[in-house]
C-alpha cells in the first residue's frame, strides 16, 4: 500500500517538489496522483500538503505540521556502530559522513548537516541496529 | 510485514537486450536462501550441460543477502555467481562494501545476465529506468576510475548509485579477474571477472530506492544490539610486533587452546587481517615460497616489515562495510602513483610477500593498489607470480621470456613488471594472466609441479599443514581452493555446538599432534563448517562477524525473525547441506571430477618439511575427503552426491 491523494487536493504541486522520488504527477491546480510502485511511504507529502488531502499506506488522514515542527534525527555516538545503515537508506541523502580528510574521529560517524534538508521519515531510526538514532521534533 | 527478501530475481539477456523478471516462490528461499544458495538453484537449471564459461549461455549473477537491510548486524555482503572459467566448476565470490543493499533496493534479490553483448554496456536500474547503456567512454578505465566516472554521472539529488564492475584484468577476460566496488574492492575468486568481461558487460549502476522490510523489525534490533555489545567489547592488546611472539610462544609449546572469536574480533577491530601477518608465519599458518619453504625461510627479521603496526600507521580511517559494527577496513595513505588504498588484506601481503619471498612493504601497498584498479585477484596474482618466480629460478623460463626481466625470488621490481604485463596481457603475462593451472599447461617442462592449486583455483594464504580444516576445504568444497569456507580454527570459533547439541564440542586444550589423526569428529567439523558457510552465503553475512559464535552473532535468530520462519538452528543447516549438494550437482553436471581436485603434494607434507612450524606435518588428505563426501551421502569413491541424498534434499 501507498500513500493516496483525495479530492480536496488543490493542485499546489508542494508535494510534487518534495516527494524525494518523484511519486507524484498530475497537472498544476489539479488533483494530483501518487505512483503507488514509486512511492517509499516515507510520508513528507501527507505533512507538507496544506489541505489534508493526503492519506497515509493505511488509509489514515496525514496530519499537518509546520515543517520546522518535523521531527530530526539525533544521534547517540556513543552507541553508533558507525554502520552507515542510515545513510544508505536516507532517501534525500541528508545524513553525511566527514570527508576522510577532516574527520576527527577513528572512523567515520553519520551527521546531519542541514536539518532542514531533512524530510523527517525516520527511516535512519528505523534501520539503525543498535537504536543509536532517536527522532526528535525541532 | 515484510519477510526480508524481495521474491524476485531479475533477467538481462544481454544478446537481444531484453529483462525479464522472475517471481520466486517462498518455498526455494525455504530450501535454498538467497545470495549464493539462490543464485546455486537458479543456475544449477539455467546453465546448460559443457556451457563455454565464456561463452553466452553462461550466466553471471548479482546476488544479495537474505538479511542485507533487515536490521541485522554484519550482512552487507553480496555475492557474484557463476560457471567458473579458471575451474570449470561452479563458481562464486562475494565482497563487502555497499553494493549488497543497492540490489534489494532496486527491487530484486539478484540481478543475472546472460548472453553476449555487441559492444561494451552498462547496466543502469532507478525507480523508473532500467536499461542497457553504451559503455564505450569507461570501457578501457580502471575499476576506481569507472566507478567515480558512473557515480559522477548518475548522482542526483537524493541519490548516489551504487557500481560494481570490472577493470582492465575482466575486460581481458583474465581469469584470474573479478569484479569490484567501493573503489577496489572486489568479490575475486572463480575469475568471475572474465565472465563480465566476455559478455562485454563493464559495470552494473543501481540506484533503486525500493523498502526492505523483514518481519520483525523489533526482534531484529534487539538481537543487533545484543551482538553490538560483544563487538564493542575492545580491552587494550599488545602491540604490532608483539603478535610474532604470541606465534612463537604458540609454535613451541606442544598444546592448544582452543580459539574463541572474540580474541580474533579484537585483532580484527584494531588492525584488521594484517593482524595476522606475523602470528599466522610463527605459527605455520602461512605458505612461504610457493609453499616450498617454511617460518625458518620468513623469520621474524623478514616479516617485521609487514608488523600489523606499519599498516595501521599510515590507515587514514577506519572502513566500514554496510551493516557492519566491526570496522576491519582502513583506508591508508600511501606515496607515489596513488595516494590511497584499501588497507591490503592478509591474504594480499602474504601472497605478495612471504610466498615471493618479497621484503619491501611500499611494494605490497602499491600492487594492492594496483591490482584492487585492474580487478585482480591479489591471491591468484601472488600464487602465480611465485609460480613464475620458481619456472625462472629452475632455467625453465628466461630473461628471453620474460622481456628481459630477472624473476627471482623477491625481486620486486621484477613482481611488480610482470604483474602489468599480466593486466595487460603482454608477453608472457599473456599467459600468466590465467592463472597457474593455465600456465602450467601452456609452459609445459614438467612446470606442473610448481603450479599451486586446486581444480585450478589457486589456494589462499593458509597452510594445510598447519590447521588440516583447510586442506579438506580447499579440496572438496565444489568451489575448490577456498580459505572462506572451513578449517578446524573456523569451527572452534563458529562454536556451532552451542546451537546445535550434536555437534562435537572441542576440547578446551588438546595436543597440537591430535589435529593430524583422522576421525569422525573432524569430519563433523568440516561438514559443519561447509553447511554453516553456506547459510553465511546465503544471507549475506561476513565470516568475520560468524566468527564471533554462533550465539554472539545470531544469524539463526536473525534468520528467523527476519522472514517470520520459526526453523530450528538444524533445520537451518540442513538447507546449508542442500546449497553445498546442489553446487557439487552442478560440477557433476558439467563433467568435474571431485576426486581430480586435490591440492597438490607439496602443499599437504609429501615430501615433510625437515624446517620450521610444519617440520614433519603431513595431512591424510584422500581419507579426510572420502569421509567428508561419505558424510554429504555422496559416494565415498567418486565425491558425486548419490539419488537417495538429492532425493532427500529435494534436488532433481
């Protein structure tokens, strides 16, 4: 199941410019369209949408929120396995790791640089094994 | 839920450029896993009977782990399968790095190919693409370069592809050449390279973005973080030079202790496999001199250059595959050519040092480098450079043969000259560039008893004499000449018997001599070692994180949890016997004869060794191998897998 877009979408696009793979299609004022064998469930259209017109992979209204209210990951180093499961799966790529040239410590340790780069989909908390990576609302 | 594997495989005719994706039913990952255990049953119907490994009905297959991206600990490895051109037999390999999750996310367990292309091409998969492209500007590139050359092009916003491909070794259909990612590393034994290369295939770019989902993502963290906690126990351990005379203690003193995974996971953290480099020579772990000479010819004066310390002196940072909590990689800075490179492995610095009898460390750094570049396999390359080094030494090649350049022993300058013209095919590097068996025939003069391998496949860097597990590994496993699969240390450290009641429990102590005398204990532990293997292979997992013990690292539980299967740790390994029979199935299909691969008599103590750690060690090999088969249900005579045990395993 994918996320949906129901009628009292207005055709904004904000969520076309989000969606971090390019899920979402339709013309501009119209009701727009989610390419279910695209979509990642990774939920930024449904907080981003400004009419609630987006509806979650279990068929549950998305609800909106300021996005400087998204929650960001925070990292527990002193837990982290330095594994980069998080990296690899951050679908806009917002977790970082030093360049080996500047990097300070004996191995290369995720960071986010640019919080508002992030989308908040906790899917770095999600993979982490060892639960090094806590969402926090900013 | 999700059950950890994505259910499909997908097809690349790479003749009439055309994909077909393949559904796959839950009960062949009941029986056969992923990784190679799919990729086993796939080919073992796909790959018809005397298949040129060269040719187009070869095939060449990506395979990902069942556990890569489920939350679990230490599986991030992916595997590349086929039939072997250097062998014959089935062959695979598997790498590290981050390529193992990049095939599930674009949807597919393992993406294969078969058929010949016209002309060189690269795969490219995202969300919505999937095609053949025209790989003309990196045909000819190094694999570091193609690599950075495809991730450059390919990068968006969101997204870096993943790439593995070959180098300038693949593309000339070496076939000791394999197939390279994370800028040079490389899945290389059973010269799968030269599989990639005859299909003209330079490079796969994957930059899917499909969930792997298992079906229990709370289990699967509370098992990592269990595992996470061993990994991290790290105390303070003696220094670089020191770990010669833990070998020497070891070497004279007349028992054993049994070796548990996490004094091996303590080495590993702080130095990686280089760890090794003296103990392993102390303890007649290591082949010196194309196998010929013993620890008395590599003393500790020799083999201090390449003391673990020098490696971790110049390692920038230490390198983490994906998923995995350990870190055994660095990245070191080296000077000339290049300014960096994978830290060389143990394997790397034994067969291009102590087997060439080679003393300068710079040297094994750069030819690491180089041949990491080219997609070559540092064991292969190091076996036949001694190869070459002892046909020259015995007037059986000359300075007319070898353009003018004097192979002798530890000649590195010599080494390092041979080892191009092997990349690039010229002269008598033309010849090398296939390995020792190859050579061999091709050199003729009674040059075979030189030649070091097993079906063709050169062994690696651990000595039968020492630890006999690798003897019968190299011997009978249907991916001959494989130091990755068992060995009487491995089973000590895979501490099955844990999970397994039946199982022979070692002893804590026992007498060095004891390791020689052939009886069913050490046949359990073979057998155990090679059913284990196959269910590492099959998930995706490092041996080094197995290593740690079956309840330290729990790949069962994991397994478990991760596909919602609730298989018993016996019924696990029995899917690990059906892998190992269906691959040996596969070499009786194609015409191998078990019984023809065997290491070679210098290698096993025919004649003994009158020096060093294996002074007067020799190894029972044809008893050990006949057990072993008779231990599969295979017939004890030929090593071919009987009716009634494929009958059992399901296999036809």
């Amino acid at each position: 199941m994918a996320y949906s877009i129901k009628d009292l979408c207005i055709g904004c696009e904000v969520c076309k410019r989000l969606c971090p793979v390019d899920a979402i299609y339709g013309e501009k004022e119209n009701v727009q369209k989610i390419d279910e064998t695209l979509c990642i469930d990774c939920g930024a259209c449904g907080k981003i949408c400004p009419k609630g017109a987006i509806y979650d992979n279990f068929g549950v209204q998305c609800e909106i929120v300021n996005r400087s209210k998204w929650d960001r990951p925070q990292f527990d180093l002193s837990k982290c396995t330095a594994c980069l499961s998080c990296v690899d799966i951050c679908p806009v790529q917002c977790l970082h790791v030093p360049d080996i040239e500047e990097n300070e410590h004996e191995r290369l340790l995720p960071y986010l640089p640019e919080s508002n780069t992030c989308i908040g989909c906790g899917f770095c908390e999600l993979k982490c094994p060892v639960e090094a990576i806590t969402m926090v609302s900013a | 839920m999700g059950k950890g594997y994505m259910g499909k495989l997908l097809i690349v005719d790479l003749s009439t450029k055309e994909f077909l994706e393949e559904e796959i039913p839950d009960k062949v990952y009941e029986e056969y896993l992923s990784g190679t255990g799919l990729g086993a049953y796939y080919l073992y119907h796909k790959i018809p009977v005397n298949a040129d490994p060269l040719g187009p009905d070869n095939y060449i297959g990506f395979m990902s782990g069942l556990l890569t991206g489920t939350g679990s600990l230490f599986t991030g490895r992916w595997m590349v399968v086929g039939k072997s051109p250097l062998t014959g037999t089935w062959g695979d390999a598997n790498c590290g790095g981050n390529f193992s999750p990049a095939i599930k996310q674009c949807g597919y367990d393992g993406i294969l190919f078969k058929g010949i292309s016209e002309k060189p091409v690269y795969l490219y998969i995202d969300a919505k693409t999937m095609e053949l492209r025209d790989a003309a500007d990196v045909w000819g590139t190094d694999a570091v370069e193609a690599e950075q050359m495809l991730i450059k092009r390919y990068s968006q916003k969101g997204k870096t592809p993943r790439v593995a491909c070959i180098g300038q070794a693949g593309e000339n259909c070496s076939l000791i050449s394999g197939v390279c990612n994370d800028r040079g590393r490389i899945a290389a034994r059973s010269g799968l390279g030269a599989v990639m290369g005859s299909k003209k295939l330079k490079a796969l770019v994957l930059n899917g973005n499909k969930p792997i989902v298992p079906h229990n993502y709370d289990e699967m963290k509370r098992l990592s973080k269990t595992c996470n906690r061993w990994v991290n126990f790290q105390p303070p351990f003696v220094t670089g030079p020191a770990t010669a005379y833990v070998g020497k203690l070891m070497r004279f003193l007349p028992h054993q202790l049994i070796m548990d995974g996490m004094l091996y996971k303590i080495f590993l953290r702080k130095w990686g496999t280089v760890s090794m480099n003296q103990l392993s020579v102390e303890i007649g772990d290591s082949p010196i001199k194309n196998w010929d000479g013993s620890s008395a010819d590599w003393p500790v004066s020799h083999s201090k250059i390449v003391n673990p310390d020098v490696f971790t002196d110049c390692e920038i940072v230490k390198y983490h595959c994906y998923s995995c909590p350990l870190g055994c990689g660095g990245i070191c800075s080296i000077s000339g050519k290049f300014e960096e490179t994978h830290k060389p492995e143990y394997e790397t610095v034994i067969c291009l040092g102590a087997l060439c009898m080679n003393k300068d460390p710079d040297s094994i750094f750069y030819m690491n480098e180089l041949l990491n570049r080219a997609g070559m396999d540092t064991i292969s390359a190091g076996h036949t450079l001694a190869f070459a080094i002892e046909c020259y030494e015995n007037g059986i090649i000359t300075k007319d043969d070898t353009d003018g350049i004097e192979l002798t022993w530890g000649n590195t300058d010599a080494m390092i000259a041979m080892l191009q013209m092997m990349i690039d095919r010229k002269g008598i590097g033309d010849i090398l560039a296939d390995g020792v068996r190859v050579a061999s025939h091709k050199i003729g003069k009674g040059t075979e008893k030189f030649a070091i391998h097993a079906g063709g496949q050169e062994p690696a860097a651990h000595d039968g004499r020492g630890d006999p597990g690798f003897a019968i590994h190299y011997s009978v496993e249907p991916t001959p000449g494989r130091h990755t699969i068992g060995a009487y240390l491995y089973y000590e450290m895979f501490q099955l018997w844990k999970k397994i009641k039946t199982l022979p429990v070692p002893k804590i102590l026992y007498h060095k001599d004891t390791k020689y005398t052939v009886d069913d204990e050490k046949i359990h532990m073979a057998a155990s070692c090679s059913k284990y293997m196959n269910i590492i292979n099959g998930v995706g997992a490092c041996m080094f994180g197995a290593f740690l013990g079956s309840t330290r690292t729990p790949l069962f539980d994991w397994l478990n949890a991760a596909t919602g299967w609730n298989k018993t740790p016996e019924e696990i390994m029995e899917i690990g016997q059906r892998i190992q029979t269906i691959k040996q199935e596969f070499n009786v299909k194609h015409g191998i004869e078990p019984k023809n691969i065997k290491m070679p008599s210098r290698t096993i103590g025919h004649p003994l060794q009158t020096k060093g750690a294996n002074k007067g060690r020799s190894v029972n090999l044809d008893r050990l191998m006949s057990e072993y088969w008779q231990y599969f249900g295979w017939d004890t005579e030929t090593g071919k897998p009987t009716m009634e045990t494929k009958q059992k395993l399901g296999i036809n």
